[in-house]
C-alpha cells in the first residue's frame, strides 16, 4: 500500500495510491512537470486522515437541470390529462366542440358584458407594469421599498409564519364561502346548445376565480409551513418564504377578481365600478411616502 508515480503520454509526472492488492484508490487530476511538484499535494493527503467527509451539494447546474426536468414532466402529464379529458369526456374533442365552446359564451356579450370580463384585465396588466416600473425605477412602493432593505427581506419567525397561515385560513373561508353562494346564484335553465345567460357566465368565471384562489393559499400555507417546520438554512427559509408570498399575492388578485365577477350576477354596471374601486385602493396602500 502506498503512492506509486508515473509518466503519462505527454510525458508529464501523475500519481496514484494503490491498496496492498494493487488496487487504485486515488489518482490525481492534474499532470506535474517534476516529481517535486506533486510532493506537496501527496503530503496534504497523508496529513488529512482526521479530515471530515461530507457530501458535496448538488452543483447549481444539476439543480437547475433537475428542476426543469421535473418541471418537463409535469407539463406533459398535465397535458395528456387534459386531453384526455376533453377528449373522454361527455363529447369528443373536436374543432367543431370548441367553438361552440366559446360562441356560446362570446358571441351574443353587449358592450357593457364585454366591459365586465376586460376591467380585470386592464386592471392585472396595469398592476404588472406598475410592480415592474416600481421595481425598476425606485418608485417608492412596496417592492420598491423590499428591495432596499439590508440583508434579509423577510420575517423567518415562526410566529410570524403563524400569524400569515391564519390570515390566510380566513381567506380561504371567506372564499369557499363565497364559492358557495355563486353556486346557488347559477341557474340551470340553459339546455345544451343554447347561449349562456351573462349571469351564469359571470358565476362560471368566478367560480373559477374562486377555486384557484383556495389552492394558491393552501399551497403558499405549505411554503410558510415548511419554512419554519424544518431546520433549513437562512437563504433556504427566505426561497419558501418568497415562494409563499408570491402565491400569496396571485390568490389575492383572484380572490378580488372573482368578487368582482361574482358581483356581475347582481348587476354589471356593479361589477365595474367595484372593480375600479378595487384597483385604485390596491394602488392607494401599495406606495409608501412619508409626508416631510
């Protein structure tokens, strides 16, 4: 057992230890001009016997490459499923299915209906734009002001973490709640074939809304969950806590997008002025300025 040296094809000094029956154990990963130039390595390595093992984390690369594979994936799973759906379902899936789809809810909207379905969206692209301006620019909101603050931007207490999963239970109470009485709100008079009543549109969409509100917050209550569950390191906590907060916000802007929607089965007219009235009180607490 020992470390033998030897010249490799470029004529250049490498070393290995061998065990007493010859067996490589180690080699090395560079070639040495000298046999004095590998001395100091091969005395490192006999002077590292009380050196710790440890497993080396994944490289930044191979957690990059695991997590769009993974992501690959489930897109096409979820892909297949919903053709399977459609295509299994009741009716087959056919051009001529999908545009019925849709001409039945589309084709005969008044202006003011057409009105009811863009003031959310108008409102979500304004609300984009303004994150990104203010994010870029300084403009003195509150991602504005989250992106000044010295090193750690968000609160890993687990009371903390306590108190938001409890806001957002409510929040999830107050939208099953609501999902409830949309569903009694939808009438069924509609047979197959025959235009959607705007009303019935409106719950379908809040509905909807209302849904993917529920599971954005149970999915961010995960995120904070696990964050203070575990004994992860400081930067790791700060990615789940930001992961939350993110989902936190999307189910924010789909629980107020479906009320507003919701609110079209009373009145449209109430649907745009709510929805208005929504957006600039989102634009009214989101910046910070303090009076001189």
């Amino acid at each position: 057992m020992g470390y033998v040296y030897y010249k490799d094809q470029q004529g250049k000094f490498r070393w290995r230890f061998q065990d007493d029956n010859n067996r490589s154990v180690a080699e090395s990963a560079l070639a040495y001009e000298k046999v004095a130039d590998f001395q100091t390595d091969i005395a490192l390595l006999k002077a590292s016997a009380e050196a710790t093992v440890t497993e080396q984390p994944a490289s930044p690369t191979q957690s990059k490459n695991i997590k769009r594979l993974s992501l690959a994936a489930l897109l096409v799973v979820a892909t297949l499923l919903l053709l399977l759906a459609f295509a299994l379902g009741a009716r087959p899936l056919t051009l001529a299915a999908i545009k019925n789809f849709f001409t039945l809810r589309f084709e005969n909207l008044t202006a003011r209906e057409w009105a009811v379905l863009l003031t959310p969206a108008f409102g979500a692209v304004i609300a984009t734009l303004t994150h990104y301006a203010d994010w870029k620019w300084k403009g003195g909101g509150i991602r504005h002001r989250v992106k000044e603050i010295a090193g750690g931007h968000y609160q890993v207490q687990a009371d903390v973490a306590a108190a938001t999963m409890t806001k957002q239970s409510v929040l999830a109470a107050i939208a099953a709640i609501l999902l409830t009485i949309v569903q009694t709100a939808r009438h069924a008079g509609t047979g197959p074939g025959t235009p959607l009543s705007f009303p019935t549109f409106a719950a379908e969409l809040s509905t909807v809304g209302f849904l993917a509100s529920i599971v954005l917050l149970l999915v961010s209550m995960k995120c904070y969950d696990y964050a203070n569950r575990f004994n992860l390191h400081q930067d790791h906590k700060e990615v789940l806590l930001k992961k939350g907060l993110n989902l936190d916000i999307y189910s924010w802007y789909l629980l107020l997008y479906s009320f507003g929607m919701a609110s079209a089965i009373i009145s449209e007219t109430l649907s745009i002025v709510l929805t208005i009235v929504i957006g600039i009180l989102l634009w009214w607490y989101y910046f910070i300025h303090v009076e001189a």
